[in-house]
C-alpha cells in the first residue's frame, strides 16, 4: 500500500510539529531547574519518542487491517468455522494492539523519565 504524497507530508508536518512544541517547553522547563542538558540532546530525545510513536502504531495498525480483511475472508468462504476464527482473530489482534502500547511506553520513557535531565 503506497502513501499519497498528502498524506505523507501530514504525517511528516503533524511529526515536526508535536516534536518542536515538545522541545520548546521541556527547555523552558529545563532551564528552570538549572539544568546543563543543551538543546540538541532534548531534540533527539524528542525526535526519537515521535518516529517511536509513528512507527509503533503505523505497524501494528496495518497488520491488524490485514488481519481483520484475511478473517473476514475466511469466515466468507467457510461460515462453519466463523467463530474459530473469530476467536483467534481476536487474540491477534490484542498481541498487535500490545506492541503499539510498548511504543507508547517507550516514548513516555523517552520524555518522562529522560535520564539526561
């Protein structure tokens, strides 16, 4: 599946944005406590935590399209076995959905818990 050209430039403006609104309060914040963190060290940090985010749910939300199309397939061609497959569905979906929660924690880590500050 190819990305129109709009929306990846969406993706890529929403990425700069949230991650340039991060680093301009977490340096007011910063220099507030008297911290010796410079500026280019809290950029990659936040740069990190967005491509962590971005990836850990593009990933995992594009398995689960697939899945949910494969199920219902499945479930067209075989109605007997409907719920099998329902089920087992269901559980992919929750290990997929659990990597993008990972994601999440890693990038609250990443901001939360920064170990450089």
């Amino acid at each position: 599946m190819k990305l129109g050209k709009r929306m990846l430039f969406g993706i890529t403006s929403l990425a700069v944005l949230f991650s340039t609104s991060g680093m301009a309060l977490a340096a007011e914040e910063a220099a507030a406590k008297g911290s010796s963190v410079d500026g280019t060290t809290l950029s990659v940090l936040f740069i990190a935590a967005a491509f962590a985010i971005a990836i850990g749910i593009i990933a995992p939300a594009h398995g689960q399209g697939k899945a949910v199309v494969a199920a219902c397939e499945g479930m067209a061609r075989n109605p007997g076995i409907a719920g099998k497959l329902m089920t087992t569905m269901i559980l992919g979906l929750a290990m997929m959905e659990s990597l993008a929660i990972y994601a999440l924690v890693v990038a609250l880590i990443l901001l939360l818990a920064n170990p450089f500050i």
